[in-house]
C-alpha cells in the first residue's frame, strides 16, 4: 500500500483503490485515534457523502467501522463537505466523516476527516490512522454486546445547515438574477434553495443528480453549460460548484469567468470596508496571481502566503487568528462562520457584496488587473534535487531580474508526481510565455 492519505484525504476508484475493506479500517482506526472521551460515554461520529453511486457503498462500509469500534453513528445523508463539518462541530461529535471525490468522476470516491470543532485533521492525526490502518493494528478492541455503536440518522442536517448559512446574510438577495450549477453533486438541492431563500432569482442547471452524471461534462471544472445559461438568461451571474461544493466559482453576465483570486480580492475589500477582517489581512496561497496582491496593497491589506491547498490556508488562519483566506480554484475560507471552504458561503458572500455595491460582478472584480500566468509541468527524474540545482537557480535568479516587480516566478516541486510546475507571471502574455519556456528547458536539462 502507498501513502494513504493525499493532499485532501484519502481517494481513489471506488471498490478497486478505494475498497470497503479500506474504508472500514479507516474509519476504525479514526474512531481510535480522534474520540477523545472521558469514557463515560461513547464517541460520536457525524457520516455525510456526496450522490455517486459508490458513496452507498462506502457509507455503509465507514458506518460499520465506526460502530464496531463503540462510536455512535449520527447519519446525515447526502450533502456538502461544509456542511459535514459544520455538523461536527454543532453537534459536539468527536469525529466527522465525509465520503466525496469533490471534483474527481464519478468512478472515484474519497473519505475527508475532521476532528472535533470540524476542523481538517493535522499531519501529526492522519499520520497516527495511517499507522494503524497500515500495520493492522487499528483494531485495538472489538466491543460487543451493549457496547457497539448504535447509528441515527439526522433529518434535520440539511435545514440545519441552510439556516446557519442564511444567518450570515446582512442583507437580501432582491434583484439579483442568477444561475447556479449544482455538478449534480452534494448542493444540487440545496444551493438553488439557499439561495432562492436569499430572495434571489434563481434558474439552475447540473441540480439533478443521480449518481452517475455527478461532475459529468458541469460544475466548476466544465464552465461551458453555466456561461451559455447565463447569457441565454440574461443574468447578472452565474455560480458553479463542484461536486461536494466546497468551491465556488463565478460567471460574469456576460460570461467571463471570475476565479478564486478575483472572488477573495472582492470579500477581502467587502470585509475590510465593514472592518470586519481582522488585522487587515488576507491569506492566499503562492499561486495566486501577482495582480491580486496589487490590489490587496494598493488597498491597505496585506497578504499572508502559504503552500497549495486550503489545509494550509486553514491553519494559517487559525494560528494568526485571521478571518478570510482561499485559492484560485475557489477554495475560501470565512473563519468566522466556518471551518473549511464552504462554496455556497462563498457564494452568498458574493452576491451581497453586489446588493450592498450595487455593482455588477463585471465592475467588482475589474479591480484585479490579472497578469498574464504561465504553468508548465516538467517531468523528472528527482523532482527535489532539481529545484536544488545551482543551474536551475541561477536561471530563476535571471528571470527574477528581468521581470523585476512588474512579474513573478515560482518554481514548485509536485507534492506526489515526479514533475517540477514552473510559473511565471508578466506584464505581456508574450513575456510570460517566453520566460517560462527558457526556465522549462533549464528543468528539463537539470532532470
């Protein structure tokens, strides 16, 4: 068996990387490592999934590990990854499970953790369920009798849920006509919903899940379908989710894409006018574009970066008692009224700071001056020991002159494939383009 868990839980393809074997023993050794009762009574796990197919499956695979490690199950059935962790925390469990692949297909599947709180499991946890699932030792005691975990479900999460979500809305939605692409995935049913309750116009396309079509050809990873939608309704946006709606992305009414980047800079200037960001400042990850941290600076925000993914976004945040933070691909993160991305809370974040603007999304993210970005992988043979290279720093050392402030470089080994990602950033496209390429090939040589 390889490393267990990636950069966002454990996945693979369901019944074949992803068996119910693993899932059971996963889900075991999580209630041994996270349920930290007083043994008086027993621990408590929250269980969501997202609708493909496979997500049964597993779901009863995961239930029948935590109850035969003596947790009780409390059952929430299909919804977002937020919400699941939101869940964990209001509900005081000790751990929550959630069976998603987000954005991957369908044939994939995916078991994310959280801790109490819901809050993302640290390295330290996930490496102890490692180790017990990988040396067999995850099954310390098999309780019997009265002792096994008994499992309800919970009717009331999804309600629970939207209600929490409209309560961070200060103002309504009237006016604000909008599509919203669902990826037939964990908010199909619910983002229409939320955000026809927050008085939105609402028409909605990718909502009609039946755990198959879940990401298939919609969503935020196939913008198509929303931005003809939108056009062909004449809406002032669209939003797309992807499949367990941990992300938001956005359409312009005339059908430009509007990214994370663009998405934080505008809650980021929304916060900071209300003076509800705290300490001024905004954390994003090294890829986010060069133009976005003009516009934080030309704005009195400063920005706090970390390395890819919303984990470290999420810890940042937390260690520097922060309020808002996210990624390109539409992550964000409002630590004040969540504990991990939350699509549908970025979402209504968005639209109110048109209402309260009344702007259109076109002039609100037109404060963000893009710079064109370049990324090219490069394959090799010891990813760390080239971006060790003398030669290879030397070239990025030359590029860093001849961009100087107006660009930036970013050479990134890959977290699980032998690839360095070389990114530039220039003022003109063609600049981009050729500085990326000679710093390519100086990887390429170094490989």
């Amino acid at each position: 068996m390889g490393r267990l868990f990636g950069t966002d839980g454990v996945r693979g393809l369901a019944n074949a990387e992803l068996t119910p074997e693993l899932a059971l023993s996963v889900a075991r050794a999580a209630a041994g490592v996270l349920a930290d009762r007083d043994g008086t009574s027993r621990p408590v796990a929250v269980v969501g999934r997202d609708p493909r197919a496979s997500g049964e499956m597993l779901e009863a695979a995961v239930v029948a590990g935590l109850t035969s490690a003596g947790a009780d199950v409390l059952r929430a059935g299909v919804l977002p990854t937020p919400a699941l962790a939101y869940l964990t925390g209001r509900t005081d469990a000790d751990l929550g499970v959630m069976i998603s692949a987000s954005h991957n297909p369908m044939p994939d599947n995916g078991i994310k953790l959280f801790s109490r709180g819901g809050h993302k499991l640290p390295d330290k946890d996930e490496a102890a369920i490692e180790r017990a699932v990988t040396s067999g030792l995850g099954d310390p005691h098999r309780p019997t009798g009265g002792e096994i975990g008994r499992v309800r479900d919970l009717p009331e999460a999804a309600e629970d849920y939207l209600a929490h979500l409209q309560s961070t809305l200060e103002q309504p939605l009237t006016g604000l006509e909008v599509v919203v692409d669902g990826a037939h995935g964990a908010a199909a049913l619910l983002a229409p919903e939320l955000y026809r309750r927050a008085g939105a116009t609402v028409h909605d396309i990718g909502c009609s899940p039946d755990g198959w079509n879940i990401n298939d050809g919609v969503g935020s990873t196939h913008l198509g379908p929303l931005i003809e939608a939108v056009r062909a309704r004449g809406a002032d946006l669209g939003i797309a989710h992807d499949g367990d709606a941990d992300r938001c992305l956005a359409v312009t009414a005339d059908g430009d894409v509007v990214d994370g980047d663009a998405i934080l800079a505008v809650c980021a200037l929304g916060l900071h006018e209300r003076g509800q960001l705290k300490q001024d400042t905004v954390v994003a990850t090294v890829m986010s574009n060069l133009g976005f941290h003009h516009t934080m600076r030309d704005a009195g925000i400063a920005v706090q970066t970390t390395a890819v993914g919303d984990r470290y976004v999420l810890e940042a945040l937390r260690a520097g008692d922060l309020s808002l933070g996210g990624e390109q691909s539409g992550h964000l993160v409002f630590l004040d009224h969540a504990t991990t991305g939350d699509g549908m809370l970025t979402a209504l974040a968005l639209m109110a700071r048109m209402r309260a603007t009344d702007a259109s999304l076109a002039e609100l993210v037109s404060i963000v001056q893009k710079l064109p970005q370049v990324l090219i992988n490069v394959p090799v043979r010891d990813r760390l020991a080239v971006v060790e290279s003398d030669k290879v720093a030397d070239a990025v050392n030359a590029a860093e002159e001849e961009l100087g402030d107006d660009g930036r470089v970013l050479l990134r080994p890959s977290g699980t494939e032998q690839l360095v990602r070389v990114m530039v950033e220039a003022p003109t496209q063609d600049q981009a383009d050729a500085v990326a390429d000679r710093l390519a090939l100086v990887v390429a040589t170094c490989a």
